[in-house]
C-alpha cells in the first residue's frame, strides 16, 4: 500500500507556476472551504499526488484531508499520472456544478485560486486559508476523472 505523502514541514517545494488561464475565473472567494492564503501564513505543507491505476482508477493521495479552521495550507501537487489531472477545491455543490460545466466544455480553462490543472510530470501549488468549517472536497473535474475515483474528502474542523 503508497504511504501518504503529508509533511507537518515547510520545507521549499520547487514547482512550475500553474497553467490555468482561460474561461472559468472568480467567484472563489471566501465562500466555501476558505479563501487563497498568504504564504507567510502557512501552518502546513500537503503533498498532493494525482495518478492513475493499471485498473484504470484516478486517484488522489492522500485520499482525504483533514485540517483545522483558520489553517493555511500549501498544498504541492504533482501530477504523477500519464495523463492531464486536476485538482479542485470546493464544496461539493459547487463542485458538482463545476463537473456539470466539464462535461458541456471539456477543454475549458481555469482562473480559480482553488484549483490547477496538471499535465504529466507537472507540479504546481495552491496555498489555501480555510476560514470555514464543514465537510468539503477536491476532486479533477475532467469529464470521466470524478467517476474513476479522483476525489477525496476535505474535513475542516471548528477552531
């Protein structure tokens, strides 16, 4: 079994700055899960990796995230698959509806603090406040990504 990949250190993560330019902009503000954060602020550092199974899953590891409110965390994110992934932050409201506009425009591009898109061997990263607490999600919203598995539950607990 992978072991999960998260680091209670700040250590520097050298990434590629995230290709997300495009149709899909705003609206991610400190509604839902939190808001963009400071990276002065971090409190932790997640290392996300996105993959594909030989059995033909999309999976996330971790698989599920838990934090605290008011927490600032960096997530590096790596895509190890063989193919363009995604990870977005979200309710899963919101990301459902999301899913919905993928699969109408599948090459639509993003502008969202919440989320980057990946092509293989890419890495990137987001550094997220989470001012909310409740039950939240990430998840890749390329049409058929959802539905073989790539998401994870995202817990954010009261101060």
């Amino acid at each position: 079994m992978k072991s999960i990949l998260v680091s209670l250190s700040l250590t520097l993560f050298a990434v590629s700055p995230a290709v997300a330019g495009g149709t899909h902009s705003g609206g991610h503000d400190e509604k839902g899960a939190g808001k963009p954060g400071d990276i002065s602020n971090v409190t932790r550092l997640v290392e996300v990796k996105m993959y594909e199974t030989d059995d033909g899953e999309m999976l996330y590891e971790p698989r599920s995230l838990s934090v605290k409110q008011g927490e600032t965390i960096r997530f590096a994110i790596t895509n190890a698959g063989e193919t363009e992934h995604e990870f977005v932050l979200d309710t899963l409201a919101k990301n459902q509806e999301h899913k919905a506009q993928m699969a109408k425009f599948p090459e639509m591009e993003h502008d969202d603090p919440n989320s980057v898109r990946l092509e293989e061997g890419e890495k990137s990263e987001i550094i997220w406040e989470f001012t909310n607490s409740g039950k939240f999600e990430f998840a890749c919203l390329i049409p058929g990504h959802y539905e073989s598995g790539m998401r994870g539950d995202l817990e954010v607990s009261a101060h």
